[in-house]
C-alpha cells in the first residue's frame, strides 16, 4: 500500500482514505516487485510512502518474524 505521509521520514500516512492499495501476493517475492515499481514511480515525491504490509502480523502481532 502507498500514499502522502504527513512527515517524509515517518510512516504516518495524511490521509488514509487516500491509500493506494496494490493487492494482496502469494509470497513476498511478488510484493516486492510490485513494491519495487510503486516506489519508483513516486521516487521524485518525498511525501508519498510505498510499504509491503505483512497480513500475517497485522492480523497476529505475536507471530515470529521470519
């Protein structure tokens, strides 16, 4: 997912109802890709942020990180 942050260093996002929101990938490889293309595409934009969220802990804080 992607959009403006109130503060080019934080991942706190201006508007979250304005959230560019990519799809959902079988495994990180494909995210990053996608993630990889978003971000360059807004490379000249310091105010707009591309993240690869990882459902798994969002949805399960505790889980391990692997």
């Amino acid at each position: 997912m992607g959009g403006r942050v109130s503060d080019p260093q934080s991942l706190e996002f201006s508007d979250l109802k304005a959230l560019d929101l990519v799809g959902v990938f079988p495994d990180y490889a494909q995210a990053e890709e996608v993630w990889r293309a978003n971000a360059q595409r807004t490379v000249d934009d310091a105010e707009m942020r591309y993240v690869i969220v990882h459902l798994h802990r969002l949805l399960d804080p505790s889980h391990p990180k692997v």
